[in-house]
C-alpha cells in the first residue's frame, strides 16, 4: 500500500496520472485524421494557424473530452478489467481534479481556436466534445445497444474540424471523411464490445452483444464493414483522390473483410480483440494513404482522363 501511495505522490507520476485522462493512444488518432483533413483542404501547404493551431486546438478539445469520459464512467471502470488501473478507480486522482483538467484543457482548446483559427471551427469542435464526453457517455452508452452508432458522429468529426480550420466551411469531400469514420466505428468498437461483453452486462451497459448476443453483433460486424468498403471508394469514385489511394483502400479493405467474415464463421475466442486491433491500424494507413496520394500529383492527374 505504501509503495503505491508513493510512486503515485512525486510530480512525475502525477502527470503521468493526468496524461492516462487525455486516452492518448486515442487522441493520437483522432490527430492524425485531423490533420490529414487540414492537408487535405487545400492543393497546397495550408496556413500554419490552421495547421498548428488548429490541430493543437482540436487535440485539447478530444484529451478534455476523454477527461470528462474517465470522470462520468469513474464507477464503471472500477469494474472492468480493461479500465480499472485508469487513475479515478485506483486513486491517483480524484474526479474534482480530473473535472478541473478538463475542463481547462477544453478552455484552452476553445480560446486557442477561437483567436487563432476560425469561430464555425471552434463551434463544431465544441460541439463534437460535448457530443462525445455528454450525449454519448452520459446518457447514449447507457441508453440504447445502438449507442455507438449514434455516438460514432463525435467521433467522425475530426477531419471536419480539421478541413473547416482552413476554409471556415463544410466541404462534401470533408463530409466523404466524416462518413468513412462513422462506418468504421461500429466495426471497430463492436469488436471490442465481444470480446469485453461479460463485463459491460456486470455494470448494466446496454452493448449490442449484451442486448441481442454474439451472432447478431458479428453479423453486424460484418455488415458495417461492407457499408465501410462502399464509403471509402467514394473520395476515388469523386476524383477527391486518386490511384495510390485506391490501391491502398482495395488491401486494407480485402484484409478488414477477411476479418469480419472469419468473425462471423468462427467462435475462436482471440478473433474480436483481432479484429479490434487491426481496425485501429486500418483507419490509421487508410488516411495515410490519402495524404500520400493528395500528395503526388501524378496518380491525380490520372483520374482526370476521361
């Protein structure tokens, strides 16, 4: 007990308490695809306030979003396997002081976008935060099996901030962004639901597996990752991108659906955290594969010949 009151005392533990609240591994991704949106905006360099500031700014606003997460599913996670070393549940911190983390993280987001990217970025990342950390921890996740379908918006909003921090609007091709994510989501997150399915019933969480059982969330599984491969051929089928982007989104995508369907025909126990893992490194080479394509002109030439 006291090896673990004192490693958790000194400063360098203690922020490293607080870094556990943003989800960092989360929030790299959320970064990632934000970025590929700001790059995406524009044929060119896009301005450096757009680039650095509203990234920085939309980092913030996702790490106080995850804040506030830890803090509302603080008694959840003292019951889950996967969560109960977060900070809350062992205390290292306690929810007053991982709420006032929050919510100068999402001060400081919004005072940073505001002044120094655009006000209709600052509004819909602020909107998005309260999305994820309100609407859906607080009252969706506990509503209804459906929860992470319609909470998946918050979390597909990044490369629209992104792209709305260079042209202070909403593009179709920033939207054709928001879509693929918001496929990829229920896949991604049902996976992990299987395999943590016993421990969402113990604390009353309504995941589709706990509510409609196994077969019926693989055979969603692999349903959403078929509306996944129809959303990411559109920014090819829209010359948004071009055919180094095709060519990747073809082998991630045959690999996700090879996936989903050994999911669906097998009862093989490691198969939905498999499956869970490579949804994370899809989306990640899948945005890579935009960026590099929206970057050599040659393979955009291409698809402009009639």
């Amino acid at each position: 007990m006291n090896g673990r009151v004192e490693s958790g005392a000194g400063p360098t533990a203690r922020w490293r308490d607080y870094y556990q609240l943003t989800k960092p591994r989360v929030v790299a991704l959320i970064v990632l695809t934000a970025i590929v949106g700001t790059l995406l905006a524009t044929p060119g360099l896009p301005p450096l306030n757009a680039l650095i500031f509203g990234n920085l700014g939309i980092a913030l606003a996702a790490a106080s979003a995850a804040a506030i997460n830890h803090v509302l599913d603080r008694r959840i996670d003292a019951h889950m396997s996967r969560t109960r070393g977060r900070p809350l549940p062992t205390g290292q911190l306690n929810h007053r002081q991982a709420l006032l983390f929050a919510l100068t993280l999402g001060a400081a987001s919004m005072l940073i976008l505001v002044l120094y990217v655009n006000v209709l970025t600052a509004v819909l990342t602020f909107a998005s935060l309260i999305g994820y950390a309100v609407i859906y921890t607080l009252w969706l996740k506990r509503a209804t099996p459906q929860n992470i379908v319609i909470g998946g918006a918050a979390g597909a909003a990044p490369p629209v901030l992104g792209w709305v921090a260079v042209t202070n609007s909403v593009d179709p091709h920033a939207l054709l962004l928001f879509l693929i994510i918001f496929a990829w989501t229920p896949p991604h997150f049902w996976a992990l639901a299987i395999a943590r399915r016993n421990e969402y019933a113990l604390v009353d969480i309504p995941m589709l597996p706990v509510t409609h059982g196994v077969e019926f969330t693989r055979l969603h599984v692999m349903l959403y990752t078929v509306l996944l491969v129809v959303a990411t051929l559109l920014p090819f089928v829209t010359r948004m991108s071009g055919l180094i982007y095709l060519a990747a989104a073809i082998a991630l995508n045959a690999r996700f659906l090879w996936h989903a369907i050994a999911l669906k025909v097998s009862d093989r126990e490691e198969l939905p955290m498999r499956v869970f893992r490579f949804s994370i490194s899809y989306l990640m080479w899948l945005f890579l594969a935009l960026l590099v394509d929206h970057w050599i002109p040659t393979t955009q030439a291409l698809t402009q010949v009639s």
